[in-house]
C-alpha cells in the first residue's frame, strides 16, 4: 500500500508550518512554561483561524467534517513547531468522546467554541474499560487546566467536569499538568466507555503525530548544526559517525511515518477496538520510540550546549521525553499490541 497526501493536505501542513515559523515558538513556549499563556493562545487562535482545531469536528457540531489524516497532518506540524497547550485534548480526545456519546446534546453545546479556537479543553482519563482495560489508572491529572475553560474526567462509563488543583512537576516544563477532581457527572452508564476508549485512541494517534513532527524538527536542526559547527577547521558533518547517526535517525523518522497513516485509516475505518487499539498503539509506539531516539542523536551532535535551557533544542527534548509517556506509555501500548496478535494467532 502505498500512502501519500493529496495536494490539499501538503498544502494545509505547509500553511501551517509556516505560521509556525512565523511565530518563533521557542519564545512562546518558554512563556507558557512560566504560566504565561498570552501568546500561546495568540497563536492557538491562528491555528483555530486555520481549520486545525475543528477537523474532526463534524459540520453539525461547528467543524469541517474531515477524517483523521488530515487530524495526523495537523499535529505532525504543530509538533514540528513544540506549539504549547492541550491540543490534543481540544482538538482530538474531546471532539471524540463527545461524538461517540449516544446523547448529542453535550457535543452541540460544547464543541464549537472548542473547534473555533474561542476555548480550550483538557481530558484526564483515569481508567478505561473495554479496549484500553489493561491500561494502568493513575491519579486524574489534565494537561493545562488552569488555564482550559472546559476540563474533563473520563473514568470507566463516567465522564465529569473536573476542577484543577495542584501543579505537577514534569520533564517538560510547557506541559503543565495539575491534579484534577471530578464534580458534576455529565454523562455515564451505556455506550459511555466505548466513547472514553475512542477518545483515548485518538488522542495517542495525535500524540503520536506531535512526536514525528517533533523528530523531524530536531533531525533538521541537527543537520543545519553540524553544517556549521566546526572542529579542527572542519564542519563536524563530514565525520562519517555523525553522518551515520543523523541516517539512523532519519531512517527511523521515515519507518514510523507508514504506521501513523495506517493507523490513521484504520481509526477512519471505524474498524473494531481491537483492531483500531493494536494499529494506533504500533504508530504510538513506533513514532515515540523513532522521536526519542532521534532527541538523543541530536542531543549526541550539538554536544554539551543541546541540553542547556538557554538553547531551543531543549526544548524539543523535553517535549519528546514527555509525549512519549502521554496517552499511553511504551511499554502499555507493547502489552496492548502483543495482546492483539495472541488473539489474532487464537482466532
């Protein structure tokens, strides 16, 4: 099978990438991380402007209808940008569970100032049930919510407005994560734990996205460092092990990208749990483990400076450390696919 974007597509990520660009997002991202969230939402809001927000939004509800390809377009290059915020739940979790609840009611009211960018969301899903049951529960933390002006907590067949608490330490100090607790139920009992899997699906699909974006940006920030930093009188891209190091990386970039797109078909499918669950936990885990390691090739070749707060390389290895962990961690999305083909050898 041979995956390739449309014309329209490479066009909508190259306007994106462009606003990236424009808006020279290591600064904004190391404002939000402070709490400073004046020019992340600037920002957001021309991602909103842009159609980023509301793509899988049906029209009904305020969106643009468009199908998960174009969702994976998106975060590839708002992950190539490190553009902060929950994203991920505004635009992909929450557009899903609402959606997939048997009630419309709370889609039709909450969602189009979610697609239109004129509020963010946030979700904590602290248990799953069905596809996702061998997920480990934690504790109901959300990403950014004290500045989210809808937050969420998805729990077995519960799903309830939730009120932020206190602040979490994270790797990446531009995801802030704070304890949430759970008040008024919003939704629950039937058909309401297939919505919080569907929801937890999507959501790892974008992640993952966010973390080949995030890889590509690194590789090619690596590739303009070592063209220009010298040893000896010489770029350092002429030694043949950093050549080697950069190929691997981008070798690795290159192999996850195929899983993304799969998954991504098979999540517009509407394929069974299972199957949408063990292609969405391959991308996940192909994407952040092809991330990570390129973090620490590109890490490797800007030597002692990649790490330090003042050089915005850092900032993408932080994020990557984090989404990597995110909706999922490697080693739950292995259990859930190895899971997967046991009962597909059974079957």
């Amino acid at each position: 099978m041979r995956f390739a974007l449309t014309a329209e597509q490479n066009d909508f990520a190259a306007s994106l990438r462009k606003m990236g660009e424009a808006a020279k997002t290591p600064g904004v991202v190391r404002a939000w991380g402070t709490g400073d969230s004046a020019a992340g939402r600037a920002l957001i809001g021309q991602l909103a402007e842009a159609g980023a927000l509301g793509l899988t939004v049906t029209e009904d509800n305020g969106g643009f209808g468009a199908g998960p390809v174009e969702m994976i377009v998106a975060f590839t290059e708002i992950g190539r940008a490190a553009v902060p915020g929950p994203l991920v739940e505004t635009a992909a979790a929450i557009p899903a569970l609402l959606q997939a609840l048997p009630d419309s009611a709370l889609a039709a009211s909450k969602l189009p100032e979610l697609a239109e960018g004129a509020k963010l969301g946030t979700l904590a899903v602290t248990a799953a049930a069905g596809a996702n049951a061998g997920r480990a529960a934690g504790s109901a933390t959300a990403l950014d919510a004290d500045v989210a002006d809808l937050v969420l907590i998805a729990e077995g067949d519960r799903i309830a407005l939730g009120t932020a608490g206190d602040l979490v330490t994270s790797v990446d100090a531009a995801r802030r994560l704070f304890t949430v607790t759970a008040g008024e139920t919003l939704a629950e009992g039937e058909g309401v734990s297939a919505a919080i899997d569907l929801a937890f699906d999507t959501a790892a699909l974008a992640a993952a996205a966010q973390l080949l974006g995030a890889g590509r940006a690194m590789l090619d920030t690596s590739v303009e460092y070592v063209k220009q930093r010298q040893q000896f009188g010489t770029p350092i891209g002429r030694n043949q092990a950093i050549k080697h190091h950069l190929a691997n990386a981008h070798i690795a970039l290159e192999m996850a990208q195929p899983l993304l797109y799969r998954a991504a078909l098979t999540l517009e499918s509407n394929a069974d749990s299972e199957t949408r669950g063990r292609d969405i936990s391959a991308a996940k885990l192909a994407c952040g483990e092809a991330a990570y390691q390129t973090a620490r090739i590109a890490l490797q070749v800007h030597g002692a400076i990649g790490y330090t707060a003042e050089c915005d390389l850092s900032l993408w290895l932080t994020k990557v450390t984090a989404l990597r962990s995110a909706w999922g961690t490697p080693a739950e999305h292995r259990a859930r696919i190895a899971a997967a083909l046991r009962a597909g050898s059974i079957a």
